[in-house]
C-alpha cells in the first residue's frame, strides 16, 4: 500500500506534492496548539513546560489530521472552488490521511506514556473520533458549525484536566474562544454559500448573508466586552476584534477573517509572553 506513497516522494512532481500536503495542515492546526499552550499559561502557568510543549504538539497533529481528512472527504465539492490537488491525488491523499491519523494515535499514547494523565488521553482519543466523523456533520442542519466550535473552544478546558487550574478563569476564556472561532466559522460560511447549496446545512443557507452579517457583528460585540473584563493586557486583541467589524461593515469578509484570527494570534501570544 506504501508503494504508492513512495513513488509520489520520488518523482520530479516531489517538491510540489509535498508543499501541498504540508499547506494542508493550515493555520487552524497551529492555532489549536497555541490554544492549549496559551490556555496552560494563563490558567495554570506552574504546569511543567515539557508536557504543555507535548499536549500542544499533540494537539497541532490531530487538527492537522482533521483538516487532512475533511479535505478527502470534500474532494469532489472541493472542485466548485478550484481545488484539483486532492481530487487530482485522491488515492494517495488517503494513505496520507490514514497516516496522519496513525501518526496522532502514536502521539497520544506517546504523551500518556509521559504524563500518565488517562483523562487527557481519552480527550485526545475523543477528538480523533470527532475528526474521523465531522465530515458527515455538513448533512444535518448547522451542525458542522456547531462540531468545530465547540471542539476547537473545549481545547481551553484541557488544563480542567489537570490539578490546579483556575476553573473561572479557564470557563470565561472558554467562552471568549468559542464566540470567537463561532465568528470565524460563520464568515467561512458566508464566504462559501453559493457553493454549499444543496451540500451543506449552514446558517447563511438557510438565513440568508444579512441575517449572517448581523449576527457576527452581534456576537463581536459581546467577545469585545469579555475581553475588556481580563486582567492581562489585550488591547491588541481588542483592537484586532474592532478591526474585523470595521471589515465587515464594509462587506469584506477576507480581511474580517484576517481581523479574527489576529485577535486569536495576539491574544494567546500576550498569553504565552505574560503580557
């Protein structure tokens, strides 16, 4: 089964392929390990490095196997929006997938291993099995949405994992991060409405883009003024959030998402740095 998967590492294509797998694991892998990095740092910071470092990069490995996989199972709708690579490669992309997905497991058990923590490891195992499943979220109604918010957001319950977190201060982050990445995946949706009719059970499906529109705005609105109650320095982030309204007022939902996931960048880096 490999052998295909080496003959792919070997041709003259080999640069380009590997590129493309490497562009798979996006911003969004990044973010869930600075997520936890971040959250670790904020609620716990007496947690030892060593194992933050590794829940994070955990973490990174199987959100990047999420995005792996949900681009093989969106291969042939992915074609709408000029997207031919995984199409194009859809056998090899699945022995890549699948190995993501061995490489994550390998990850999980390798951190238990270290950290001996079997409620982080069934957590871990868990987000596996939301990965393996998500793709089928998008036939019932705004459930996709639903799976990535709250997936993404509980990555700031992990340290609840732990002994001697700030459970409120870990709960009020939680709900910054999950009206946050609500946003952020609203704006992707709008972005792809007319290509998710008839494949894909979104809000702006189903409401209409004004209805959307009002609706980010709104809950901006409410992630500016939780994040005017932290106790650390965020005024980036907070102007960041500004920034993506700004944006939206104008229609441009490109730079709306840049002011997103800027704001999210920003406020866990503070975090990491002790801003």
């Amino acid at each position: 089964m490999y052998s295909l998967y080496i003959k792919y590492f070997k041709n003259k294509l080999a640069k380009e392929v590997n590129m493309q797998l490497i562009k798979k694991f996006r911003l969004s892998s990044i973010f869930f390990g600075f997520l936890i990095y971040g959250v670790f740092k904020l609620v716990n910071p007496n947690y030892p490095f060593r194992y933050v470092l590794l829940l994070a990069i955990t973490s990174t490995i199987i959100v990047g196997a999420t995005m792996i996989w949900n681009d093989y199972c969106d291969r042939e709708h992915d074609k709408k929006k000029n997207k031919f690579f995984v199409s194009l490669n859809a056998k090899f992309y699945k022995i890549y997938a699948v190995t993501i997905w061995v490489l994550s497991l390998g990850v999980i058990l390798f951190q238990y291993t270290i950290i001996k923590n079997i409620y982080l490891t069934l957590a871990f195992i868990l987000y596996i099995l939301i990965g393996i499943f998500y793709s089928q979220a998008r036939k019932y109604f705004i459930l996709s949405i639903i799976v990535v918010t709250f997936s993404v957001a509980s990555g700031a319950l992990v340290p609840l994992l732990i002994s001697g977190t700030n459970f409120i201060y870990t709960i009020h982050i939680f709900f910054i991060i999950l009206l946050m990445i609500f946003v952020r995946e609203l704006i992707k949706d709008i972005s792809d409405v007319e290509y998710d009719k008839g494949y894909k059970k979104t809000l702006p499906v189903y409401f209409g883009k004004k209805f959307s529109y009002n609706l980010i705005i709104f809950i901006l609105t409410i992630s500016f003024i939780l994040m005017l109650a932290f106790e650390i320095s965020v005024w980036p982030t907070i102007l960041s959030i500004l920034l993506a309204i700004f944006f939206l007022s104008l229609k441009n939902l490109q730079l709306a998402k840049v002011g997103i996931d800027l704001s999210l960048i920003l406020f866990f880096i503070l975090a990491i740095l002790n801003v």
